[in-house]
C-alpha cells in the first residue's frame, strides 16, 4: 500500500491553506526524502498566498524553513544516515553559473527554491536535493532550528557580510519583527553597540531581551533626536532598514554617518530616490541584501550548537493549524517567528 502523509496545499491565491491526504514522495536521482520535523513560517509565505510571487505555480505545498530528519535516500546519495537531523538551505543552486563560481551561490542565475518554485515543508514529509542538507546536532529542537536556514541566516548575512559589522561599531536595527531579533543576537556577538527601533513594546522588549543596549519606541520617542544622543550626533555606523519604504529609506539614510551603509533587508517599495548630498557627497552606501550562502548557513548552525545564538521562537503550532499560524503572521501578533511543529 502506498505511504501516505498530510500536507497544506496552496490551491489558490488569496485563500486559505488545504490539507490534503497525498503520497509520499519518493526522493529522486540526487535527492532526500526528509520527515519534516519543523518548519518556520515566514511573511514571504504570506506573500505567496496572495500571489505576489510571480515563480509560484499553485497547486503546490509551500513552507522554504525546514528542519526534520533524513527518512529515505535517492540514488546516488552517501554522507547522509537514516535518521540524521538536518536543516534544509532554501536555494537549488546550479553550480556553474558565474555567481555560483564566485561563491556567491544565493544570487545564483538559475536557482529554484524549496518552498517557492518547487514544494516544501508544510508537509509530513519534503524531497530535497542532498547538497541541500546542513546536519545539526540531535539536541537542538527541530522545530526552532528550522528557521536557522531563513530568519538567522538571512540577518547573519545582512550583518557580516553586507553590512560588513565590526565590534564597537553602532548599529540602528529599524523594526522589531522576527529578522530584527535575530539580527540583535548575531550582532551582539559581533560586539556591536545594537540600537534597536520598533512601534510595539512586546517586540522592543524581547529585542532587549536578545541583547540589544537601546530601544527606540518611534510611537513614543523622536527617532531623530534619540539617534543623534546615542551616537553623539556623529550617526550609526550601519543601518539595517527591515521595512523598505520611501519613508523609511529616507530618514535612516540621514541617520547613517560619513561614508557608513545603510542596508535594505526589507524591501516594500518598488522604487524610491534618495538625497544626492546623502550619498554622493557624504559618500554613504546603500546596500541590497538576499538570503544567505551555504557557508552562512553552515556558520549558524554551528553557533546555535554552540550556544551562541537561539532561534527566537514566539509560537509553535501543530500542521493542521497552519492557517491560524499564518493569520499571527498576518496581523502582526507575533514576537518572533512561528513556527509548525511536526511529531
Ligand atoms: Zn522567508
Ligand atoms: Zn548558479
């Protein structure tokens, strides 16, 4: 009898999830078959269910944050023994492509993602290519490690990377969403000075919990003036924009010092101009950042083995109740990520 499992489906755009009773799949030349143990719910998810993803193909199971162990293996693999924990890197990279030869892999030309444009882990059971697969201790709970491939990794990249994060340097965090908390964490473990500003106090609060030296509430207090009082007038050192607007943009962008970078991990708007004297003549920098490498990934699960940095989890719900997951996501309810927990 064929081996069956229970995954939400994305039937159609702008409506709920559907769980569906279908078979397992089998995994193919190259690839695994995971028992999908956690899998991190993302605002992106929301994206893709409202159709703002144009590579989205419904009907298909979604979910790019997943964590779980290895259950079967295709043809071809080795390396990987039934039942090793392991954490799945989003992107399905080419190898070949001159971004992929450059080791910059997450802007490959001819990647797919897991989750995206092929299926992924809001389901009992996810194929995935091998090379795919980060192992991870059996200790860490795969139902936080989950997000380490997305919310972690993604921030790890944004500040050591592209922000380029040295200790000492004052940072301004600007929001307070599950990206921002774990941003507060990496940073800190940089040994930077982590200023963080956000409109919701709960979200303030776990960020001073993560680590972060000072809070800015923008409901509360001026974002200029506090800005400029805790950086002695001189500006931060690096900014990290989580929202992405022309409003946003433009007022970090005077909060950035002298030739400092002003880093988009948001980004709402289609376009947006910025002041000529900003850039040009102060010489700041504004900087994209997409994802992560297999190295960052590789980083981060070492450091959360280590200790050094935790998921930051607010919820875990049971697959069934992914469409009241989504809805936390939806109207901004949660402090830090949510997450489907799978026995
Ligand atoms: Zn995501
Ligand atoms: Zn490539």
């Amino acid at each position: 009898m064929e081996k069956m499992m229970k995954a939400a489906f994305l039937e159609r755009f702008h409506e709920p999830l559907v769980l569906r009773n279908v078979p397992v799949p089998e995994p193919g030349p190259g690839e695994v078959l995971i028992k999908v143990r956690g899998c991190g719910l993302c605002p992106t998810d929301l994206h893709i269910r409202e159709g703002r993803i144009a590579s989205i193909r419904p009907p298909y199971i979604p979910g790019h944050e997943v964590a779980g162990t290895v259950e079967a293996l295709g043809e071809g693999v080795t390396g990987h023994p039934l039942g090793e924990h392991v954490v799945v890197g989003i992107d399905v990279v080419c190898g070949t492509c001159d971004m992929c030869r450059r080791g910059m892999e997450h802007l490959c030309r001819n990647r797919v993602r897991i989750g995206f444009e092929r299926n992924g882990g809001q389901a009992e059971y996810c194929c995935v290519p091998a090379e795919c697969l980060v192992p991870i201790r059996a200790d860490i709970p795969l139902d936080e490690a989950c997000i380490i491939p997305d919310a972690v990794a993604c921030m790890y990249h944004a500040i050591k990377d592209v922000g380029s994060v040295r200790p000492g340097d004052r940072i301004l965090i600007y929001g307070a969403g599950s990206l921002g908390i774990q941003g507060v964490q990496i940073a800190k473990t940089i040994g930077a000075h982590v200023t963080v500003a956000g409109r919701t106090q709960a979200k303030l609060d776990a960020s001073r919990e993560a680590g972060a030296d000072a809070l800015i509430n923008t409901r509360e207090e001026d974002l200029e003036a506090e800005s400029a009082r805790l950086t002695g007038g001189l500006g931060f050192d690096v900014i990290f924009d989580m929202i992405g607007i022309q409003e946003t943009i433009d007022r970090l962008l005077h909060l950035t010092r002298p030739a400092g970078k002003l880093v988009l991990v948001g980004y709402a708007a289609e376009t947006f101009s910025v002041n000529t004297q900003e850039t040009v003549v102060k010489e700041k920098q504004i900087l994209g950042i997409r994802g992560s490498t297999r190295q960052n990934l590789r980083d981060c699960v070492r450091l959360v083995e280590e200790g050094i940095l935790k998921p930051y989890i607010y919820k875990k719900y049971p697959l069934e109740e992914i469409n009241t997951a989504l809805g936390e996501l939806e109207h901004l309810t949660n402090v830090g990520r949510v997450t489907l927990s799978m026995p």
